[in-house]
C-alpha cells in the first residue's frame, strides 16, 4: 500500500511531520488495528518514530532508533539535492544518492509505512 503526500510545507519540520503522519496512515491500512495485539503494534509504530540531525542530513528512524527509514537533505548547498528532497537508506549512516523520492517542502509524492518508495 502506499500514500501519496500532496500537502506541501512551509518547513522541514512541518514536512515531516507529514511524512510520519502518511506512513502512519499507510501502517494502519496494512495492520488495522482490530484486536488487541494489533492496537498495541499500531501504537508502538506510531512511538517508536526518532528524528535525529546530522550536518547535513535529518535521519527518520523508526522503532525506537532500531531501522532507518529514510534521509531528508536538511541544508541548501548539497551540489545534487535540494532542501527537503527525501532520500532511501543506502545504510544505517548514509542515504542512496542516485535520486530524490520526493520532497517533504513541495509535497506530492508516495510514501509506504515502510519509507520511500522505490524508483521505477
């Protein structure tokens, strides 16, 4: 499932905060929470978010700092990316650099619970 963020943002922080709300939202349709054990999934999900800032990039984690889910640009002099672009995990400490899923600033674009789509 995926679900497509089409809101744009006056500020990284704000974008995402829209990020996380989608994927929330994308999790919940592919667990909804209808028994006990899954409401209690649901809502380590939606705990178990981290943001962390790095010089260049803000890291999205999810649970509890155990998975990075995505790599947001957070500065303007990047030669290749803008700020804002979203970027796949290429490892715990780096994103993939080929190119940007989306942007948190501009909107319009798919999320899964799981972070970025893959390109096509």
């Amino acid at each position: 499932m995926t679900v497509f963020v089409n809101e744009s943002s006056k500020s990284v922080l704000s974008g995402i905060s829209k990020m996380k709300s989608a994927m929330i939202e994308d999790y919940n349709r592919w667990m909804p929470p209808t028994t006990e054990t899954r409401k209690k999934m649901n809502e380590e999900f939606v705990e178990g978010f981290e943001v962390k800032y790095g010089s260049k990039y803000i890291k999205l984690l999810t649970k509890n700092g155990g998975c990075v889910t995505a790599f947001i640009v957070g500065v303007d002099t990047d030669k290749k990316f803008k700020k804002g672009d979203i970027l796949k995990p290429a490892g715990w400490s780096a994103p993939a650099r080929n190119a940007a899923r989306g942007n948190v600033l501009d909107g319009n674009y798919p999320i899964n619970w799981t972070g970025p789509v893959y390109l096509k």
